[in-house]
C-alpha cells in the first residue's frame, strides 16, 4: 500500500470548525425533503460559523438525469442557501463532484481488505444486485484464501469489494435526534464498497469523502439510518473519527404517505411555477420537522441561521400543507416593498393585461394585499383587456342596499360627473365621485358598486370602483359605464 498518499490526504483535511455538506444525487427534480436537508445542513454550519459544502454524488451513472446538477446549483442559488466549496466553487479537496475524483476510492477500499474489514467478489451478479448486498447469503468469496484471491486478481478476473461484516455482536451509534441505536451485525449485508467498472457505492463514497472533506455533522433522512451501522464499522475500519448524525423524518403528503412526484407531489420548481415566492418556500420548509423556540413563524434566512437549533428538529414526520404554504406566501407578499411585489407579479400581471396602457405598477397596487399566490393573479384581471358579459342582477346589492333603479340613477349621475373632470387622476377619480354622493345624500358604497360592476364586469374584482377606473383611464371608463347605463334602461 502506498502510504505516502494516506498521509497526503490526511494533511490536506480541513479541521477546527463546524463543517457541514449536502451531497445530491443529480437523478431528477430537487423535491421538497431535498431542498429541506439543504436548509438544515447550511442552516447549521452558518448558525457555527462554519463551512457549508455542495457534493454532486453521481457514482450511480445509470440512474443520472441530464440537466439535474443544473437544477441543483439553480435551487439553492435562488434559496440563497450559498456553499463555500464545491464544483462551481472549488476548495481544498475540489472539485466535489464524485465521479472526478474515483481515483481516490479505491485505495481505501484496499486499505480495508488489508485489515480484514472487507474483501474481493468474483461472483457474477447484475448492478442492482451489487448496490443491494448479498441479503445475508453468505458469499462464498468471503472465505476466499489470500492465493486465490491474487491469483484471479491476476487473472484480471472482475470483482467488486464488499465491506465484511463481523457475523457475531452489535453495532451502536448515536443519531442528535434518536439517540443510541443498536442493530445486530447479523441483520447487515455485505454492502458493496467498490463496483466492477471502479466507481465507489454511494454508501462508501460518502463515507470516504465526508472524512476527507472534514464533515463534522452528517444531515440526511430517517431512510439511510438503517445504513449508519455499516457506515460506523467502515469509520471504526479505517480508524477515523464518526461525525455527528442528524437523522431526519421524513416530509409526508399526509399520515401515510411520503411526498412522491409520481403521486403529483410537488418540487421546489412546481411550487415556484405555482406562485409560491422562494422566501416564503424555504420559510415553511424550514418548519416542517423542525420548531423554533417560541410562537415565532416567520423568518427570514438569516434568521433561521440564527435560531437553529439541532433540539428543535423533530423525531415525527412532518406534514406538507398546502394550506400552510399559501399562508405564508400570502403574508410574505403583503410585507413585501411595492416595488418588488409590482417587479414579481408583472409577468402574472401580463399574462392577461395584453394593453400596454394599463400600468402593471397601478395594478400590482390593488392586488398585493389581495393576492395569496402569484398564480392567482392572471384570472383576477380578465376584465381589464375585455369587459366580460354580465347579467344585470350583479347591480343588486343587499349590503349597500343597490338596486337596479339606484344603480340607473347613481350610473348616470357618476357619468356626468366623470366627464366633467378636468384631469383624470386616482385621486380625482376618487373626489368627484365621493363629494357625488355627499352631494345626493347617499352613501358611498351605494355610488360605488354600480361604478365598479359596470366597469369590471365582475361581481369580485382586485380594486374597488376608484381605482378600476383611474387604470382604466377616462374613455374607457366612461365607455364601459355606458355599457353598464344602457343594460339598465
């Protein structure tokens, strides 16, 4: 064994501070319990002060999607969830994408067959077969003799390495969330370590690289932690300190089922083309299985760095609600600047605003306290490009005590009163009409409705009849009252 290149890596791992990583696999969309465990992970190096780490996990080349790294690197930049090192950023031991650093496993796995923690398999078996262990069969290479084992070496037999589990005893971690965990070694498999075409098996990959990088805490869900026994017995194999795990729960679509894309569960990118604005995403994803100290909800990113802590995640799967979701989202647009909500909602805005004479930033004013998601926007402004057919009923109003009669007078006195107006303004708009009202000795509201049926069209609208007829502008306006006068005589 070349022991010059374990002390070189050895040397060149960084140590002294919190160090966290998150390692997709590039096999698909990034889901929501993804995007959690990226959160949790960053969330916890930065409340430390500490080194967040990006790792692209692709040892499994059959199962790689094109255009998934990219959808990574995409989600997290747009989460704000930034690494310190990585492929697109580089590091010490950059860059972190596994199957450019391949070289770099075997030997260990080598190193492990020396010390008689695992050995080399000649059996023909499919790559399903490989990652899955032999499901403790005993495998008739563990018991190879070392001559045979070199001779079919030389051969140039193909093998695989498989990690070789002591068969009597326990095997005990501890996991922050679950505490002491003891399995029996003789539930565990012979994983495989190294596969026939040289690549690493995740489980092993992993393991090697979370050592070599200096990971301190190993966030990842409850699935993998019938693994951790196995992972423990490479650690203690190779002679190396166990980082901390933080086994998670999983995200649920409801008490019985995990969230799946196959069941039209959604991604970070589903929830986004739905409306949903990331900050109030990675807000609610934040709490699902995690509770901060206190009634506190919402938070922004730093402060989620900032209130973490690994004794609030949860032992009990979490939830998606929907509902919940849109709460908050609803609550991240009405606290967001105008300006900003006018800059996010103008392409909803668009979508059925087609006239270039309607202004998105006069529209984005009526609908920011009004809009939940910015999907909802496009169906609660159809009536500005077209006035829609509408029955007259929609004139009558119990609240305001409208009627077809009073809504006849009020249109025709509001027509002449608009058309009067020297400059066409929100504000003019608004005067005129009120001081109309005060002027017949009505209520506002009773002026009101039938302005706003006759110029929207629709019994619910984003605004009321002042502001509808300031984006309108004044001949449209006075054309769709018209309308509105005309269906009433």
């Amino acid at each position: 064994m070349d022991r010059k290149f374990f002390e070189d890596m050895e040397a060149r791992i960084p140590r002294g501070k919190v160090r966290t990583r998150f390692a997709p696999s590039p096999t698909g969309y990034m889901h929501v319990g993804n995007l959690r465990t990226a959160l949790y992970t960053w969330c916890i190096a930065r409340h430390a002060g500490g080194t967040f780490i990006l790792r692209i996990e692709d040892t499994d080349q059959n199962r790689l999607v094109e255009g998934a790294v990219d959808v990574i690197y995409k989600t997290l930049r747009e989460c704000g969830l930034d690494h310190d090192e990585g492929p697109d950023v580089g590091g010490p031991v950059a860059p972190y994408v596994q199957s450019e650093r391949r070289n770099t496993y075997l030997p260990y796995a080598q190193l492990l067959v020396e010390r008689g923690h695992a050995y080399y398999c000649f059996c023909e078996k499919s790559g399903s077969e490989e990652d899955a262990g032999f499901e403790h069969i005993e495998d008739p290479c563990r018991s190879l003799p070392p001559e045979e084992v070199q001779r079919r070496l030389d051969a140039g037999e193909p093998y695989v390495i498989r990690q070789k589990i002591p068969r009597e005893g326990t095997t005990t971690f501890h996991d922050e969330i679950f505490g002491d965990i003891t399995a029996p070694n003789a539930d565990l498999d012979d994983q495989v370590l190294i596969k026939r075409d040289g690549l690493p098996t995740y489980n092993f990959a992993n393991v090697i690289d979370d050592h070599l990088m200096g990971i301190t805490h190993v966030v990842r869900g409850t699935e993998y932690l019938a693994s951790a026994p196995k992972y423990n017995l490479l650690y203690e194999g190779l002679g190396w300190e166990i980082p901390r795990y933080v086994h998670c729960s999983p995200v649920m679509r409801d008490a019985h089922n995990k969230m799946s894309k196959r069941h039209g569960d959604p991604s970070y990118e589903d929830l986004i083309a739905e409306g949903y604005l990331t900050e109030a995403v990675v807000n609610y994803v934040a709490l699902l299985g995690w509770s901060p100290k206190g009634e506190r909800e919402i938070f922004s990113l730093p402060e989620l760095a900032e209130a973490f802590d690994l004794s609030g995640i949860s032992k009990s799967p979490a939830i998606f609600d929907k509902e919940k979701l849109t709460y908050f989202n609803a609550e991240y647009i009405k606290a967001m600047e105008p300006a900003a909500f006018a800059k996010a909602a103008e392409p909803w805005i668009r979508q059925a605003v087609k006239n270039p004479a309607y202004s998105t930033a006069a529209i984005a004013a009526i609908l920011q306290q009004r809009t939940e998601r910015l999907s909802d926007i496009p169906e609660k402004l159809d009536f500005f490009d077209t006035l829609p057919e509408y029955d007259t009923a929609l004139f009558v109003h119990k609240k305001s005590k409208s009627t077809l009669e009073t809504s006849r007078d009020m249109l025709r006195a509001a027509i002449d009163t608009l058309e009067a107006l020297p400059e066409w303004t929100e504000t003019t708009v608004h005067d005129s009409l009120v001081t109309l009202a005060e002027a017949r000795g009505v209520k506002n509201a009773l002026l009101m409705w039938p302005v706003r049926i006759a110029a929207a069209g629709k019994l619910v609208t984003p605004g009321g009849a002042v502001e509808i007829c300031a984006i309108l502008g004044r001949e449209e306006t006075l054309r769709r009252l018209r309308l509105g006068l005309e269906k009433l005589n």
